[in-house]
C-alpha cells in the first residue's frame, strides 16, 4: 500500500517479499536499462518478474531520481507554483465555493487541490496550460447542471473553464450543494 507521505521506498520491504530479492538486485537490473524510456522499464518487471503496476512504478521512480509521488506538500505549494492567471482564477474558484459552503477543508490529493468535507471529496481541480479542469466527482451532479455548463467542453467527469475564467459562484456552489448532498445520501447521513 502506499505511503501517506509519497515515499516511494515504502514498497521496498513488500517488493522484497513478493518477489524475493533485495530491492538492490532491482536497482541493478534497472540501472542496466537505464538508457531506456519509462514504458519499457515498467514492462520489462511487469512480464520478466510478474511485478504489479504500483510496485513496478515504485522501483522506476525511484531509479529515476523521484523518491516521493508527492509534488506539493500543501495547496500554497501547488497556488505557487501556477501562472498567476491561473492562481487568481483557481483560487477565485475556491473562495466562491468556501464562502458559501461551510465544513469544507482544501487539502491536497492526487496532487491536485480539492475541496472535502467530512464524508468525501466535494470539489477538485488541475490546471493544464490553456484551461482548468473542474471535477465535482458525480456524473450525476454534472448532468443535473448540464443547461449551466453549456458554455463549456463538459467531459464524462469533468468540465474545462479557461485560465481567465469570471468566476460563477453560482454555478459552483450549485455542483458543491448537489455534491454534499450526494454525499450525505450515500453516508446515510
């Protein structure tokens, strides 16, 4: 299983069990392959040694100078490290939904920010180089805001807006309200 912290080497002790060698054996075979890509890394455990995809991941990553899967340790970190178009509009995003919507916590997960309450994930985002992508994790939720997200390409999970998005607090804290309440129906709460 992995580790909170991203700390790829988490797996070794597991890597080691399953398949019964020291994790520097593996390190050797990989250095031997080291001139070739990420893929054929990957495949080469995965059909020589019958590794799984997240061990062989692990062992990769780590060969290749990324010891952790963690990129950003808190949601400042990863505001710092965009545009400031993008920053300005994706914390506009947040702040129209956490005015709003009490109890929610932005917290970092799959290296994205995301808005969560108590009982599960309300509203995510990532930020690509021409639009930000928005997930209120429900089909559901989406389709019931279909006529609203007409403006936008609105995917099977997701919708994009653009950098510079004017923010529409309404729209957003309606996907937050269906969301929550989503969430409470399927909590029993």
């Amino acid at each position: 299983m992995p580790s909170k912290d991203g700390d790829r080497s988490k797996f070794f002790p597991a890597i080691e069990k399953k398949y019964g060698e020291k994790v520097s054996f593996w390190i050797t075979r990989l250095k031997e392959l080291e001139s070739t890509k990420y893929p054929e890394q990957i495949a080469y455990l995965k059909e020589n040694y019958g590794f799984s995809q997240a061990h062989a991941n692990a062992l990769v990553m780590y060969v290749r100078g990324s010891t952790t899967s963690k990129r950003f340790d808190s949601p400042t970190t990863f505001f710092n490290g965009l545009e400031p178009q993008a920053r300005k509009t994706v914390k506009a995003i947040f702040a129209a939904i956490t005015g709003k919507q009490k109890g929610l916590e932005l917290v970092m997960a799959w290296n994205q920010p995301m808005l969560r309450n108590k009982n599960g994930y309300v509203l995510g985002l990532s930020v690509s180089k021409n639009h930000i992508t928005i997930n209120p994790f429900s089909v559901d939720v989406l389709e019931k805001n279909m006529k609203k997200l007409a403006p936008f390409k609105v995917n099977k999970y997701t919708f994009q807006v653009p950098l510079n998005w004017d923010v529409d607090a309404l729209l957003l804290n309606s996907l937050a309200k269906a969301r929550i309440t989503e969430i409470k129906q399927e909590k029993g709460d």
